[in-house]
C-alpha cells in the first residue's frame, strides 16, 4: 500500500533528510586511502547519534550488522563494514546510508572517489550523478513512475553504460521500504502515478559492463557479475504540487 505523507511528516523527513547530508559530508572527509570500511562506518554511526532523536537506520534492518552500506568497486551495494576491507587509491566507494528521525526514515547514497581514480570511472560517477539529477526532474506530480525509469535509462546508455535491473528504488517514509518500486529503466507514461504526498528514493545503479549482477557468499554484498566497475547514487524525493523535492540534501 502507498503511504502519502502529510506537510508536517514531509518537514521531519526533511530534518532527518539534513542528518544524512550531514552524514554524508563527514564520511567524504574521512575516505582516504588506508581508511577501513569499518572505521567509515563509525564515523556515521557517530555523527547520526550525535543529533538527538536520530539513528542509523540501517542498523539491524533485516538483520544487516551495520551501520551504513559500504561497496567498494564491483559492489553494487549492500557491503558489510569491515576492519578488513581497506581502501586503496583508484578505488571508488559506494555510502549508502539511512536515518531514522521521530519515527521518519531517509536513504541516500553517493559514490567517491578514492584519491586519483581512472577516467572511465571518473565519468561513471559523473554519469550516475546526471542520471539521478533526470530521474528527480522527472519526478513531477501527474507523470508515472516509468517516468523516472525512463529518464535515468536515457542518461546511462547514451553514456554506454548498464543500468541494474534487478535491484530498484522504493518508497521510503514511515517504513524503509514502502510501495511503489521505482526501477532505474523503463517506458514514459507506464506504471504508478506520481501525486502529492508521494515520498521515493529515487537510486540509480550503474555498471560499466553489463547489467547482471550476483550476491557473494556473504548473502548482503551484491556485486557486478563480469567485475566492472559500478557506481550509486540516490535521494529520498517527495513528490508536490509545486515539483520533486530532495529531501536529503543539506
């Protein structure tokens, strides 16, 4: 069932939204060559429970160990922290990250650069970012959620790159995951009408190989099957009568 949030819900999503900018901000300051995956998770831990009222809204979520999803290179998303993971110059890191505010959740992701990185994966990242940047203009009251899919689509194979189609967007509010599903592909005019009230986490995953993906023996890290390079980014949008939203941007 679709849950439409109230103007009053909207503003403490958008609160909790600001959190996880917050969030956001402090772990692209802390990735840096040696880091472990484990020590950027304790950075948001620490920065999400620094503000009263707020959790890691990923913490135990499906029984998930942590506090964010952290994935490195082929990893789509879903990485476990680690002290054993470490991050390397070139590598690109996945910060997916959810918050939970008076009883609100938000989900964001972005991708980073680890130091110098190649120049395929500087325009993976650029183009995932642009393809998020079309799915949230497309995301107006009065369009469908093929909409959105079709948007990020078009971005991401003019640049020649996959979009996932396995793994998808949602709703997001009261709940982590809501109805509708919001793929990253798809056809204008075809599925769930957008309306007011309507919150999303619009999410973009891109390959530089292909779209097929698999799960690695760990049951959470979901990886891209050939071993390209994939890149996410995403943002929890509410949908207005006066145009998409973001609510997770500082």
């Amino acid at each position: 069932m679709i849950k439409l949030k109230s103007e009053r819900e909207l503003e403490l999503m958008a609160e909790g939204g600001r959190i996880l900018a917050g969030a956001h901000a402090a772990l692209r300051q802390a990735v840096k060559p040696g880091v472990s995956t484990a020590e950027l998770d304790k950075v948001a831990e620490q920065f999400i429970r620094g503000h009263k009222g707020a959790t890691p809204a990923f913490k135990g979520l499906y029984g998930f160990p942590g506090s964010i999803c952290v994935s490195i290179n082929e990893e789509i998303v879903h990485g476990i922290p680690s002290r054993k993971r470490i991050l390397r110059e070139g590598d690109i890191v996945s910060l997916d990250v959810g918050v939970g505010y008076k009883g609100l959740v938000t989900d964001a992701a972005i991708t980073v650069a680890v130091g110098a990185i190649d120049e395929t994966s500087q325009r993976l990242l650029d183009v995932t970012q642009r393809s998020l940047d079309a799915g949230i203009a497309a995301a107006q009251a009065g369009n469908q959620v093929g909409d959105i899919g079709a948007a990020v689509q078009a971005v991401v194979e003019a640049a020649g790159f996959s979009v996932v189609r396995e793994l998808v967007g949602h709703g997001v509010g009261t709940e982590m995951h809501e109805e509708p599903q919001v793929p990253n592909y798809g056809k204008p005019h075809r599925g769930v009408k957008l309306v007011p009230g309507l919150t999303i986490a619009i999410e973009p995953m891109v390959n530089v190989g292909g779209h097929a993906i698999k799960t690695l023996p760990d049951r959470w890290t979901i990886v891209a099957a050939d071993g390209s390079r994939s890149a996410h980014f995403e943002h929890t949008v509410a949908v207005t009568e006066h145009g998409p939203r973001v609510l997770t941007r500082a």
